[in-house]
C-alpha cells in the first residue's frame, strides 16, 4: 500500500488551511487617530524610521528614499497621503514596506503599530456614511465599537497619484 496518496491528501488540507489563516491576517496601524488593518500577505517587513534621501520638488506625502538592503524604497506619509493633516513621528512610528510588485517598491510610514489581528475578530460595517478613503477595502468595527478601516498597500502603489510624486 502506498502512502504517496495519503500525504499528498494532508498536504493539501494542510496548504489550504495556511492560505486561509494566512489571508484572514492583518496587521493593525494607527495612522493619526485613525485605524487600519493591512492584509499581513502585503507586507514585506516593518522597519523603524532610516535615515531618508530627501528628493526636491516633490508632493508633499513623498518624504524621500530609503536605502532597505540595497533596494530604495520610496517613503510615503501614509495620512498625507490619505489627506490627512500631518502628524509628527516619533519612536512607536514604523514604516511598513510593501511587498515589491512589479519592480515598485513603497514603504508607508504609520504613527504606531497595533498588533497582529485576524480579521475574523472584526465585524463588517454595512451602512457607511461617507466615502472610503483611498485604498481602504472595507471598512469594520472591532467588540469595543471602534472604527477600523481594510487598507491595501498594493492598491496604493497602483494609483496614478501615487505614481506622480512631482510636485505640480
């Protein structure tokens, strides 16, 4: 009897089980006084602040390269960059590299990290009074009533105001 089958059965179970817990992960940032929940799959790691090549005549969100192993990253204010007024950053504030797609690398610096979650402790908001804010997937309240938001880094760095950082 062989028990090449078996195995590639448990494999399987045991693959789809990881995707499943995999996908439900989110991280949770404070961005100013607003939460946000990234899908674990999007970030590539969470750095503290490097020092930051400032680029000249740029939007005012871009606040420069990041050298990060020998790949530059450019560095974002996410509030600004979600219309935020900004805030100032201090030894909680982290930024949260994107995972490279299509050669773009982008780091989006947040005011504090909020932990690991699974997105299943969250419940979906159904009646939203105002518009989403860009790149915000959905948004969710957590069992103490507060107001998170589902933030995807990749469609962030897939936007065309993302893409034109001179200033204009």
């Amino acid at each position: 009897m062989s028990t090449k089958k078996p195995q590639q059965t448990i494999n399987q179970k045991r693959a789809s089980t990881d995707n499943s817990q995999t996908s439900s992960a989110v991280l949770g940032v404070a961005v100013g006084e607003d939460r946000y929940l990234v899908p674990m799959t999007e970030v590539s790691e969470v750095i503290t602040i490097p020092k930051l090549a400032h680029v000249p005549l740029t939007q005012p969100w871009f606040l420069g390269l990041a050298n990060v192993r020998g790949n530059l990253y450019g560095i974002t204010d996410l509030g600004v960059y979600l219309g935020k007024d900004s805030s100032p950053f201090n030894q909680k504030s982290r930024i949260l590299l994107a995972s490279p797609t299509d050669k773009l690398y982008g780091g989006f610096i947040v005011n504090s990290m909020l932990g690991i979650r699974s997105l299943s402790e969250f419940t979906p908001v159904k009646a939203v009074r105002k518009k989403l804010p860009q790149g915000a997937i959905k948004p969710y309240k957590d069992a103490e009533g507060r107001l998170w938001q589902e933030l995807s880094l990749f469609a962030l760095i897939r936007e065309e105001k993302f893409l034109q950082i001179a200033r204009g």
